[in-house]
C-alpha cells in the first residue's frame, strides 16, 4: 500500500518517472531497430520519445504548480536532462542495419555533391580547372562505390562487407582531404572559394559516414582504419567552414541546426580522438 500512497502523495514525481521510463524505453527498442511503425517521416517510437522528453521537460518546471522546494526541484530537472540525454545518437552504439541503412539514405546527398564537384571546374579560371580535376577525379567511383557495399551490408551484413566499407571510407576519406589541399593551392581567390566550397560539401557527408562505420566498429577495426588515414583531419580541419556541415546534417536528418551542431563538434572529437 505504501507504493501507491506513494504515488497519490507525490504525483509529479510518479509522472516523471513514468515518463523517463518512457523515454528509457524508447531509447532501447530504436537501439534494437524496434519502431512500432512509421509516424510521418519519423517513427511511433521516436514520436513517443519526443512527446514523453518534451511533456517531462514541462513538468521540471510547471507555473500552474504549488511551489516546491528548492531540491525537489533540482532533482526533478535533473532527471530531465538525463531523459534529454539518452536518446542523443552519440550516447550509445547503433545498429550494423541502422547504420547501414544511414549510410544509403546519405548517398543521394554524396551523389549530389559529387555532381557538384564535377560541374564547378566550369567555374574556375582557365589556369586553376585541370588542378581542381586531377584533384577530384576518383570521387564519382569512390561514392558509386561506398553506396554499392553500403546497400549490400544493408542485406547482408556480414563481418567481410563491414571491413569492406571500413577500407573504402577511409579511402574515400583520404582522397577528399587530399582534395581540400590540392585546393588551397588554387592561385584566383574566387577560384578557391568555389573549389573548397564543392570539396567541403563531399567532406561533410564522408565524415558524417565515417562516424556512422566508426560507431560500429571494434576498437582495433577504428584503430587500424585511423592507421590507414595519412592525412589527418587536423591538417584540413582550418580549410573547412563549420556552419555548411551544421547546415547539411540538420537538412539530412530534419532537426535544428543546435542539435546539428552538438552533432558535428561531438562526431570531429570522436574522429581525432582516435586518430584520424
């Protein structure tokens, strides 16, 4: 019987249990690849997440209350910041299937920038075009390819096809951020602008499926994958403009451009921590 006094004495608290719960909850069957069917773009299991996370954060601090003590209520909001937490992608580990399937839904937005990269020598001065070309020339068979290993983990992931996209985006890596200093060396001013702009763009979706392999690789996979990248991301890091990557994951991933930004920095620290 106590427990259910418990509950009638202290009703906010039960709530924001039950909410965190919830959201705890949510956060193990999207891990698992558990959606419970599509809400919108989106799936029953996150639009439950979202809706549970907003109505907790309602309640840390509701006007229409009785005033609480000073404790409770820092208690109570805590544990709103730990619901807020749990469902961030960089808390916990994903899915070879949920990446994968990350990965192809990327690949229309790489593809986009590979076709961007190929029209921009067009726009360079006579003399910076065959630089930039020479330095791009591997990207289309480069992302033809990823996309191709990533559809086919995506249907049958196995150990080989995992260290197969594991070698390639490293490659890929490399041949991007060999790329940005070939292009540093355009002499027009205007000329580099365009060029590091059309670069950055590939940049940006290479690192966004790098973080993804990475968060699903074994230590001495990540290990041996940061072995293989020569040029590291220090050394083009100062070429790259950080609102145009915070632009194109709050577009892929339809949030706002803070949760995009948390994203970015939090994705950058994991990559040169471990050596890339």
């Amino acid at each position: 019987m106590n427990s259910i006094s418990n509950i009638w004495n202290h009703p906010r608290t039960s709530v924001a249990g039950l909410l965190i719960a919830i959201v705890t909850i949510g956060g193990v069957l999207a891990h698992q690849d558990i959606n419970l069917g599509h809400a919108g773009s989106g799936t029953v299991v996150a639009l439950v997440g979202a809706i549970a996370t907003a109505l907790l954060g309602l309640l840390a601090k509701d006007p229409g209350t009785p005033a609480a003590s000073p404790n409770s209520t820092v208690k109570l909001g805590a544990w709103a910041l730990i619901a807020l937490l749990l469902p961030l992608p960089f808390a916990a580990g994903c899915s070879g299937a949920t990446v994968a399937q990350d990965i192809v839904n990327w690949a229309p937005a790489l593809q986009s920038a590979v076709a961007t990269v190929d029209s921009t020598a067009a726009l360079l001065a006579p003399a910076d075009a065959p630089i930039f070309t020479a330095a791009t020339i591997g990207f289309d068979t480069a992302s033809n390819l990823l996309a191709t290993q990533a559809k086919a983990y995506l249907a049958n992931p196995t150990a080989n096809l995992l260290a197969q996209i594991q070698s390639q985006i490293v490659v890929f890596q490399q041949q991007v951020n060999s790329s940005l200093l070939e292009a540093i060396k355009i002499s027009d001013p205007a000329s580099q602008k365009h060029a590091l702009a059309a670069v950055q763009a590939v940049s940006t979706v290479v690192s966004a499926i790098l973080a993804l392999v990475q968060s699903i690789s074994s230590k001495s996979a990540v290990a041996q994958m940061a072995t293989n990248s020569i040029i590291k991301l220090a050394a083009v890091q100062p070429l790259l403009d950080p609102s145009q990557a915070i632009q194109a994951v709050s577009a892929h991933y339809g949030e706002s451009q803070g949760s995009a930004s948390i994203q970015v920095a939090q994705a950058t620290k994991n990559q040169r921590q471990a050596g890339f």
